[in-house]
C-alpha cells in the first residue's frame, strides 16, 4: 500500500545519493525519504555497529503498524548530537527515512525530529562518494 | 488528453488517500547534518607545530572508510574468488556473505581501509603497535630488524599460521616517513567492502608520512600477483591529530549484531512485517 502511495506521488530525483556505513545500502530505496509524522516510540537500541529505532504509527482508521529504522553506529551519530537517551518509548516524533526496496517496513533513518523541534540526523556518509564500492 | 486528465484524477486522489494516513513524501534531499567522521569536525585544532622526528604516537582520527582507487584487472583466480563475496553493496545485508556480517575481523587490510575513524599509534621496545577505534584491535609491527616470515599458511611444520591481522615489519624512511610491510594475511578476509579478494600471497607497504604535528597521510600499496595482474595503489588517504586524544568506543558487538539482523537486516530484504 505505501509503494502504492508513492507511486501516486511520485519522486524526486535526489541530489546525491547516501552511501551507509558498514551495512551498504542494498536493501534501501536510497533516491527517497518517507515522512511519518506522529510515530510514537517503542524501543531505542544504542547498539553497535547499528542504533535502531522501532515505532509505531497509525492511521486515522487507528490501525498501528510497526516500523524499524537503523541509523548508524553510537560513535557517529553522537558526532551528531545524539546519546543513549536521546529516544525514551512513548516519545512522539516525525520519522524521515528511506524505506525498504522490498515493502516491509523497515528503513535507513534520514533523520528524526522531536516533539520539541530537535532534529536528530543519520550519519549515512559513509565512505565519501563510491557508493557502489560500500 | 483523457487519458492524461484520468492519470491526473488518480494521481490527485492517491494524493488525498495519503493525507488522510501519516506518511508523506518529502522532496528526497540526503540530509547530512554534520560530520560523521571526528576527522571532519576537528578540522586543524591541535597543537599544531612541525612534526616530531620519528614519532607517530598518539591518537588519529580518520573517516569511516577511505576512498578507494579501481583495483587492477583480476586473474582468473582472483575472479573466481570475487564472484563468490557477496558484498553488501551489492546484495542486502540478510543476503550478502561479507565475513563482517557475523562480526567476524575486517583483517589486514581491510582493517586500514574501512572503519578508520580511530587509530592510535604507540611503541614498545622492538616494535610499533598500532591500534584501531573499531572493534579495539591492534597490530604489532616489530621494528626490531628481524625479516618477514616465509611461506606463511605452507605444508611444512614450520611455516606459520595465516593470521586475520598478517605479519608487520616496518622501519623509518628519514625522519617522517615510517614504512610498514606485511605478509600472511588470511585468504578469508576480503580486501574491501565491494569483496575484492587478495590470497595468501598478498604483500601489503604502507608509508605513513607525518606531515606536521597535526597531519599524517598514509598510502597503501597492494602486491597479490596471485589475484591482480600488476601491483596497484589501493589509497592514499589521512588522518588528524586528536587534541583530546581520546575516541569513543565503537564495536561490532555479536549480540547486538544478531539482534540487528532480526530486526532490520532480514525484514529489510525479504518480507513484509506488518
């Protein structure tokens, strides 16, 4: 159904495309970011080589469905103003991210802003321009 | 026309399905909010000053991954050995078979080339140790006169084991220039992340050349005659002097690498988790 949406929405060429650190960008639609406004937090795993971040978000039906965003590791997304307690389960934030080429509701995390405005971005440049090689 | 005034209707509508959900669309623009890389943010904030004579001690910062010249045209052995890795750039993490994957060693020298944000450089008597942010290994590079080892990985009783980290000889080129040489690097570590392969007979130079106090460069210099068809300059790339000396932890951690795999790797490839 998302793949549907977007599709009607097309998308827009990026300007340059991230290369992710240590896992490559495979599995990611890396030319998009899909904006999940009022995700509520579940679970924040300051956790290498990855963070993740699992959130719920709903609908105006009410029906939840469960998303999962990796963002780079501890020691580089704290370059970027992030810490173990940056995301504490129930916060409501917006969630940027690049999906998953296969549907499933997983992504790389774009960036993440925070009920106050704080905006937490991803470390996703990874090996400075040879994507193909990363 | 119609049929371009019907596309336009569904597109509008599609439009209205999606405000009515919580997803939008934002005009893609890959955010980079800052370094990544502590190299990045130091810019040239240390101490600054010529550079010590024969010194590289201290703590170096560098980026996730330097960048990498094309390798050489591959033998058939060495094509072979490609079209068996898997890489991640090439195939979801779920689907790749890069030994990073279950955390296994980067090895030498991918272990100089990727995940370089840290590296710390300190001495003991007959030798350079030369450490790394990532997953806190070392190498020991013995400066002692003694010669690299000989048939690494043979069938006699004496030839030494391959070793995930090779074996390091190095000695100073005048005052700046520290010239490290390695042999016996194990056949199972890939060259990079796009999963060049090297063999048993890889023969790796690096030269490190402090430039001043702040700046050290370093190229690295690949010989594989089994793999490549000539010899061939992987990198050059550098690293910063960090005024603090000090740099965060950054492992790969088996446990929280399996629960990653769980969690994003595999549903990230293959199924729809709703």
């Amino acid at each position: 159904m998302l793949l549907m949406f977007l599709t009607f929405l097309g998308v827009l060429p990026a300007a340059s495309v991230p290369a992710f650190a240590h896992h490559g960008s495979a599995s990611y639609k890396t030319d998009k970011v899909v904006v999940m406004k009022q995700a509520t937090v579940t679970k924040f795993l300051w956790a290498n080589p990855h963070t993740m971040l699992l959130f719920d978000v709903k609908d105006d039906k009410g029906n939840i469905s469960h998303w999962a965003g990796e963002a780079g590791s501890p020691a580089a997304v704290r370059l970027l103003g992030w810490n173990k307690n940056s995301l504490q389960p129930g916060d409501v934030i917006t969630v940027h991210l690049y999906p998953s080429k296969f549907e499933s509701h997983v992504g790389r995390l774009d960036k993440i802003v925070l009920a106050d405005g704080t905006t937490l971005k991803d470390s996703p440049r990874g090996d400075q321009g040879v994507i193909s090689r990363y | 026309m119609r049929n371009l005034f019907q596309s336009s209707i569904v597109s509008l509508a599609g439009a209205l399905v999606v405000s009515c959900f919580a997803f939008a669309q934002s005009s893609p623009k890959p955010n980079f909010g800052g370094p990544e890389d502590l190299k990045e943010k130091l810019g040239d904030t240390g101490p600054g000053g010529p550079a010590p004579r024969r010194d590289l001690t201290g703590f170096w910062a560098g980026r996730v991954a330097a960048k990498l010249n094309p390798v050489p045209a591959m033998t058939p052995w060495g094509q072979e050995q490609f079209r068996l890795h898997k890489s991640n750039g090439q195939y979801p993490v779920a689907d790749s078979n890069d030994p990073i994957k279950g955390c296994d060693p980067l090895g030498f020298p991918r272990n100089i080339l990727f995940m370089t944000r840290g590296i710390v450089f300190t001495t003991m008597p007959g030798k350079m140790i030369e450490m790394s942010e990532y997953n806190r290994i070392w190498r020991e590079i013995w400066t002692d006169g003694r010669e690299l080892p000989k048939n690494v990985g043979g069938r006699s009783a004496d030839a030494p084991d391959p070793r995930w980290y090779g074996y390091s000889i190095g000695h100073w080129e005048g005052d700046y220039t520290f010239v490290v040489n390695t042999v016996g690097s194990d056949e199972r570590t890939w060259l990079d992340n796009a999963g060049h392969p090297h063999s048993i007979d890889l023969r790796v130079e690096e030269r490190y050349t402090r430039v001043n106090h702040n700046q050290l460069e370093v190229t690295v210099k690949i010989d594989d005659p089994k793999t490549y068809t000539e010899p061939f300059v992987i990198t050059k790339s550098s690293f910063t002097w960090i005024p603090e000396q000090d740099f965060e932890e950054e492992l790969c951690v088996p446990s929280e690498q399996a629960e990653y795999l769980k969690l994003i790797g595999e549903p990230a490839a293959h199924s729809k988790n709703k």
